[in-house]
C-alpha cells in the first residue's frame, strides 16, 4: 500500500528528549508515550524509537504488508541511536544491542513479546565481550538472546532450551547459572543453535538486520496470537486499537555486582501504604525479576523488615543509586499525580529508567491512594472520584477469614492479591475452568502462572504459586482480576503426575479443599469460615466526595428488611424493586400461595389470600420501617407458574390437606396449569388481570401498612405501584382502576390519606414501542432489562448459559447481554421508551431495576438516556453511587 493514509510512522526519543508524549498512548502505546514523556523529563531513558500502532492496524487491514518507507524509517532511526550511544549496529569491534517490545495502548501484562540483546551473533559477541572486558557476560547477554528469540520470534518450545542447560550442568556438578563460565555458555550457544536447526530446519539467522525485523514481525504478529485475544476478551480491548513496537537501546543489567535490574512502585499497590515498594536482582536481566526465577530482594530496608526477607535491599546495597531512584519515582509521581509502577536496571552504578506506567493495584489501595493524592493537594475530589475502578470495589467488599475460625496452615507465601477464598485444589487451567464451568469452587495451584493459564485464573476462586515474587505474572494479573492470590509459596512441591502437592510434609491431593488468605500469604487446608469485611473511612470519604457528583439516585434491589437494612448501610436511596413473590418462598407462606394458585375458584383463592394477607401486611410494615422517608417500588406478584407449582405427588398432597381439598383435584389442576413456556406464559400482569383477589389483597396489604409505620413514626414511605409485563396500555388501565379502588377503601378506614403512584415494568418489547400510550396510565416507568434482554433476544434467561459464553468466546457477542446491557437492541428500545413516555408524560419518573442496574457499563448507558435512578442488589450499590458520580462527570467533560 501507499503510505498516504497514515501518519508519521515512528517517534524518536533519548537523549534528553523525544518526539512523542504521554498524551500519544493511542499512536505510541502506554509504554512507548511514556518512555517518551521520561525522555523529555530529562530522565536518564536509553535511547529507542516507537512504531505506532497506525502501522500494526494497517499491517493487518493490508495482509501483513508493512507501509510504504517503514523500512527507510527505520534504518534512520537506528542511526540515531547509533550516534546517541556511540556505537553500531552489527559492528564486530562496538556493536550496539537493542531490545525490542511491544506496547499496546492499555497494559498487557504478559501478553505480548518482548526481545532482549538483539544484534548478537558469533562475531558481535567478540565485540562485546572486548567492550566490556567481561567475556562471560557477553556470552551469558548471547545465549540469553538465542533462546528468547528462538522462543519468541522463531516459536520453538522454550522447555526444549532448558532441559540443554539442565544436562549440560548435571553432567559437570553445576548447580546454578553463575556457574558457568565463558567456555560453557559457548557450548550451549552451540547447542541451542542445532536445536533451532534440527526443529526448524533452517539455521538461527545471524545477520542483526534480520534479526531486528524478524522481532519486529513477531511483536506486531503477537497482537493476534490467541493470548492476546483472551487478554482482550476477558478486558474489552478492541482488536482495532493495534500495538506499538519499541526499540530500545539495550543497557545491562547482568554486568557483574554492580549492576542490578528491578521493578518499584511509588506507593505499595498491595494496600495503598505510601511508601515505595519494589524488588530488584543483582546482575540479571529485566525478565528475571517478572518471570519469578530468582527469588527477588526489596527495595527498602523498611520492605525487607516487614517481609522478613533477610538479603539485604537496595538502600542498604547502593545507597547513592537508591537516593537517585527514590528521585526520580517523587518526580514522576508528582508529574503523572499518580502512583506509577517503575521499570529500572542499574549498569554498572549507572541507574537508567526502562519503563514508567500508572500502576495496577487492588481496590483496596486505588482507594487510599485516592484519596490520600487528594488530601495531599495532588489531585482534586473529582479526580479522585475517577481514579477507582467501581467494579472493583467488589474486592473490598470480599470475605475474609473469620479470626475465631479454626485453622490448619499449611504453608505461607507472598500476599500477592486480597481476599479469603476456599476450593477443590487443581492444577492446570484446563481442569479450573472445567470444574468451574460445573459449578464447582476451585482453587488453581501452579509452580508459576503464564498468560496461558489466564482462562484458568479467571476461573478460580483463588490462585496459589510455588514460584515468584509479588510483580510475577500470577500476581499482577490475579490482582488486576480482583482474584485471591497467594505467589511463591516456595516449599510447596507439585507431584510430577499432578495427583497432590506437599508442603511441610503433608500432601494435600487434587480434589481437597484448601483456603488462601491473600491479605497475608497463608494457605491453609480445608474450608475455613470467612467474614464480611467492614469498610474504612476512606470507603466512606471517597463514597460522599462520588454522591456530590451524581445526577441519578441508587436504589436497591430487596424485599427482606435485613436486605433493606444493608442497602441502607450502603447508602440506597430507596427501593427500586421489591419482588413480592420472593417475600412467599418461606415454607408455611409458600403453601399458601400454592394453595392459591391451585384454587378452582375464587372462594377458595380468597381463602388461601387471607392467609396471606397477614404476612404480607407484616412483612410491609417491617420494610417500610427499614426504608422510612425514602421512595419505596413494590411489584405486584410476578410468579412464573413454574417456580411456584408443586412438583411431586407429595407436594400436592400436602397444599390439598392444606386446603381441605381432594388431592385428586389439586393434581388436575397442576397439570392443567402445567406450562409450555412459562416465561412467555401465565406470569406477570396476566395473572392480576384473571385473579383480581391477588393483586388486591396486596395491594390492601402496603397501602394498610403504610398507613400505619406513618402513623406510628411520623415518617411515611413513599409506595411506588409497580405492575409486571405490562404490554398493553388496556391491561395497566384496568389494573390501575382496581389498583386506586383499593386505595380509596384503605383510605376511608384508616381516615388517613398517603401519596402514592402506580406505575408499571417496561420489560417487553411492544411495552417499550407502545410507551406513549402506556405513560398515560403510568407514573412511573422501570426498566426490567432481564425480561426485556430475553423478549428483544427471544433468549430464555433459564437456558441461555449453556451456549452463551461460546457465543462470547467466538466473538459473536461482545458481552452476556444479560451482564451488561446490549446497547444496540435492548438499549435502543429503552431510549424510545423513554422518549416516547416522556413525551406523553413530562418528567415522568424512569429508572431500571434489572441486573443491569449494577453493572457499570450499563449505568452509563443509563446516564445517557437520563435515567432518574438506578437499582441494584445491596451489594452492588456502592459499586452503583461511584459508576454514576463517574459517568455524570464524564458528561460533564464533553
Ligand atoms: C426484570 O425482568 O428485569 C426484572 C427486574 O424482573 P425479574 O427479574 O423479577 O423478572
Ligand atoms: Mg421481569
């Protein structure tokens, strides 16, 4: 193709400057943008060039064929590093070495591939080897690169690399690398190079220039490899975005003791603590310290003191260099106004910056990081709104361990991810999302986790390592999924055959439960008891700083007054949907409404009610007391027949005894009312259009005991009416007319009146299209988006789990419609239902109560059509306040 229609194609940077800028993370990637913003920082960044990611998408829109002039652009650019290092490319006397990595616009961690020391080849390595003086280095820098390469680029097994060095070393008594001398990093140079000949047929290319494109290929080839997409699934990444491709010149951080390699956080992304955290290794390379090889030392003294960790830190081992570190993460958290997570490598006492981004952490720690930034003036409250992911707060609402609960700990690791959980031990990806997929609590057991494993990690309850430290793989994406995660619990050995593993003597077999404690590292064997958690007082601050943002209210999904009381606790600011069907699940109650239900007649449905009637009259009070002087949406029974019906002979029997009816009779009328379809059937609004008595006694039954909690406090709820599966504006007429009968009964007994509205669900299609009329018998409008997801999809919210999520895997639906709102279809038809109501009725009162409620895509979604509230299951309602304050401010941006 021309290279008309894409822009400037490379970015240089180094040597106290750069082309591009943070602000170009959508052309440059997170890593290129901010390599570039360190370069102009006057940050000490080895000099390099970023692809953009306009060259990956064009790449692939043009059958792998790379733009017109990438290739001159490149070989410019390689001079510039040239001159900025002083040395050359492919030179046998002073060769330069660069690496070469990936970096999409939103963190990958894992996902993508990286080259190190590429340039080397037979005669390069003389060169550095003379350059440095150090010929073991150079050799150790060269085997290093023949083997990532021929992993990454070339695709060769990385295992079949290993077992070499693991006989090459038992044959000679060797036990670890630094063992090996010059002469024998050759020898395996040798042999790992007929490996790549026997397994490829073709030798490893030994020419720097093919090398680089070679990993060039690769790095753009990556964005399409299957982990990338599972990463990108599992994240929402569009495939469209493309990633960049950094080279870099190499620095070492494998020369010798002097020189060290490490990652830092300005701000502990365990807890929020502000204090640095980080590990680093002495002579090794950037892949050691994330790959979890080599068991990591802290950063600071105080970090090696609370870990316990007995080799000494970085402040304590190159004082000057960590004072010159700790400079450099004070300006870029103050530049950035956030904690930043820190790629370093020291050369020889040379300190050089590889890599600066926001860092991930656990809800609890964006919290205190919040608002900490903001009370020390960094950042302002909106900000600080904003920076809180609201599905993440999940995590600080997770369990953990009952401190009374009895405990048998077996072994103790790194507290890489929060949150207590329990599960059937497994030991491979594959078995975790099976088992899972059965319903079944797993808990995924590994020597260390790859990106293959995400499928599996996401799967479990919790994820335990043998292997790494607290930036390994297994921690940072654990962490990133809000999983429990406890990393290199060192002693623990995996049996060979994956049948048990054994710690401290004891073997724990494949199938057992263990619990995991990733606030603290400990695994234990069995179930323990785990608790709620309670929530700091930065919870709450963040909580009042989101509500002076919000434009909708956050109600709750809940019918118990326990429920009523815990969504009050978490702030709901009234009930968007009471299930009164829910309120009759208690054995002697659901007996009643059997009763009624089988009833032949409306005598005896009338008696069956009046035994309900008390109940619910009770059951009213109680909640309408929880909720005082909030709104308060009751939904007249919504049964799906099914749910309801008594299923054995047994059943039967005992509603007909209940009766004083012939079982006989009962089982007639069971299977006449036996249903088809009954999320299609005998359900909803229809039922209170055939059996007016029900929807009556209910009726009867909230306004009574409204009346009556406003008499005795002072303080009145205010009901909302709310008819189910309302299709037509005829069956929400007659039913408001019965609805505002009863009222005006209540009213002249209890010599009292009460506001209240009547309203309906607008949770099937031609409700939604039919609106306009449907508003003029309504009040208020809520959103069913359960019912209406199944009805615009014609997808039954009972069956659809067993073929939805392959409808996701192969991309044909982004998301479970039924998780977050399908804004196209069923997102359309709320948008004309609310025009449509509004436009009957101005002002008319809109909200949704569906699952959605509590998703915070779909809360935008519902920002967008101007919504007046949403409601969500109590523990969603936190999760609720922040996604609305976030999306309002949002709008306010625009
Ligand atoms: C709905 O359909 O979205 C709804 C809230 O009602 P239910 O889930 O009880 O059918
Ligand atoms: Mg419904």
């Amino acid at each position: 193709m021309g290279g008309s229609k894409i822009g400037k194609m490379i970015y240089n940077f180094g040597g106290g400057d750069a082309e591009g800028r943070t602000g170009m993370k959508n052309l440059l990637g997170g890593k290129g943008a901010n390599l570039a913003e360190m370069a102009s920082l006057g940050l000490p960044v080895p000099p390099g060039f970023t692809i953009t990611t306009e060259v990956c998408t064009a790449f692939y829109e043009n059958d792998r064929q790379y733009p017109d002039g990438l290739r001159e652009g490149v070989a410019e650019s390689m001079k510039k590093i040239e001159a900025e290092v002083g040395k050359e490319f492919g030179s046998t006397s002073n060769p330069l070495l660069v690496s070469v990595r990936s970096g999409a616009r939103a963190s990958m961690p894992g996902m993508m591939d990286t080259v190190l020391n590429l340039g080397l080849n037979d005669e390069t390595v003389r060169g550095l080897a003379a350059l440095s003086g150090d010929e073991r280095f150079a050799y150790d820098s060269y085997r290093r690169f023949v083997q990532m390469y021929s992993d990454v680029v070339l695709g060769m097994e990385h295992h079949a690399f290993e077992e070499i060095l693991d006989t090459y070393k038992d044959e000679r008594d060797y036990y670890l690398d630094t063992d090996m001398q010059a002469a024998d990093w050759k020898a395996i140079i040798e042999q790992y190079k007929a490996a790549v000949q026997q397994k490829l047929g073709k030798p490893f290319p030994l020419d720097p220039e093919e090398q680089l494109w070679g990993a060039i290929d690769a790095v753009f080839g990556s964005w399409m490899n299957d982990r990338s997409k599972t990463y990108r699934r599992l994240n929402g990444i569009p495939e469209e975005w493309g990633t960049a491709v950094n080279v870099q010149a190499m620095v070492f951080g494998n020369m010798g003791d002097s020189s060290a390699t490490g990652v830092a956080f300005t701000r502990d992304p365990s807890t929020g603590d502000n204090h640095y955290y980080g590990e680093f290794l002495v002579n090794a390379q950037g892949e050691d310290v994330v790959a979890g090889i080599r068991t990591p030392q802290n950063l600071t003294r105080a970090g090696r003191m609370r870990q316990g960790n007995d080799q000494p830190s970085l402040e304590e081992v190159m004082p000057e260099t960590y004072k010159e570190l700790t400079d450099v993460f004070v300006k870029l958290e103050g530049h950035y106004r956030d904690m930043q997570d820190i790629e370093f490598t020291i050369q020889e006492g040379k300190l050089w910056m590889l890599q600066t981004r926001t860092g991930k952490r656990t809800a609890k720690a964006a919290l205190k990081i919040a608002v900490d930034l903001c009370e020390e003036g960094k950042i302002d409250e909106k900000t600080a709104v904003t920076r809180v992911n609201p599905a993440a707060l999940d995590q600080l609402l997770h369990p953990t361990l009952d401190p009374n609960a009895e405990r048998d700990l077996l072994t103790k690791g790194l507290p890489a991810s929060p949150g207590a959980a329990s599960g059937e031990v497994v030991f491979t990806a594959d078995e975790a999302e099976r088992l899972a997929e059965a319903g079944r609590k797993v808990m995924l057991v590994r020597v260390e986790t790859s990106p293959e494993d995400i499928h599996g990690m996401h799967a479990a309850a919790g994820i335990v390592t043998a292997r790494g430290g607290m930036t390994s793989h297994a921690a940072v994406v654990a962490r990133g999924m809000g999983r429990a995660c406890v990393c290199g619990a060192g002693d623990l050995r995996i049996e060979k055959d994956g049948s048990a593993f054994t710690v401290a003597g004891r073997t724990i077999a494949k199938g057992e439960q263990i619990t995991i404690d990733g606030a603290t590292g400990e695994v234990f064997a069995g179930a323990v008891k785990t608790i709620e958690p309670e929530l700091s007082g930065d919870f709450a601050k963040l909580m009042e700083w989101a509500d002076k943002h919000r434009r909708m209210t956050v109600r709750a999904n809940a019918e118990t007054p326990l429920d009523a009381k815990t969504a009050r606790g978490f702030g709901a600011e009234g009930i968007g949907l009471c299930r009164t069907e829910h309120m009759f699940f208690d054995a002697e109650r659901i007996l009643a409404v059997r009763e009624m239900i089988l009833s032949e007649d409306e005598t005896g449905r009338r008696a069956a009610i009046s035994k309900l009637l008390p109940y619910q009259r009770d059951d009213f009070r109680e909640l309408f007391t929880v909720m005082r002087g909030l709104p308060v949406t009751v939904r007249l029974l919504d049964p799906p027949l099914h749910e309801f019906l008594p299923h054995t002979d047994e059943e039967i029997a005992e509603v007909a005894q209940a009766a004083g009816v012939e079982t006989e009779v009962f089982k007639r009328r069971a299977k006449a009312l036996h249903e088809a379809n009954p999320m299609l059937g005998h359900r909803g609004c229809r039922l209170g259009i055939s059996y007016p008595e029900i929807y009556e006694m209910q009726v009867r039954a909230l306004l009574e005991a409204a009346c009556e909690v406003a008499e005795e406090t002072g303080d009145a709820v205010v009901p909302e009416i709310m008819v189910p599966l309302v299709s037509t504006k005829a069956e929400l007429a007659t039913l408001r007319a019965r609805i505002e009968a009863v009222g005006k009964d209540v009213f002249a007994a209890k010599g009292r009146t009460l506001d209240y509205l009547v309203g309906t669900m607008i949770e099937l299609p031609r409700a939604a299209l039919t609106a306009d009329r449907i508003a003029e018998e309504a009040e208020f409008f809520s959103f069913g988006t359960n019912d209406l997801t199944q009805t615009t999809f014609g997808l039954s919210r009972d069956d659809a789990g067993s073929f939805l999520p392959l409808y996701v895997r192969q991309g044909i639906l982004e998301q479970d419609p039924f998780v977050s709102l399908d804004r196209d279809g069923v997102g359309e038809l709320v948008k004309i239902a609310a025009q449509k109501g509004r436009a009957t009725r101005e002002g008319l009162k809109l909200g949704i109560c569906g699952e959605h409620g509590g998703d915070p895509a779909s809360i935008a979604f519902c920002e967008l059509v101007g919504l007046d509230y949403v409601s969500c299951s109590p523990y969603r309602v936190p999760i609720a306040r922040l996604a609305a304050a976030q999306c309002a401010l949002a709008g306010e941006e625009d």
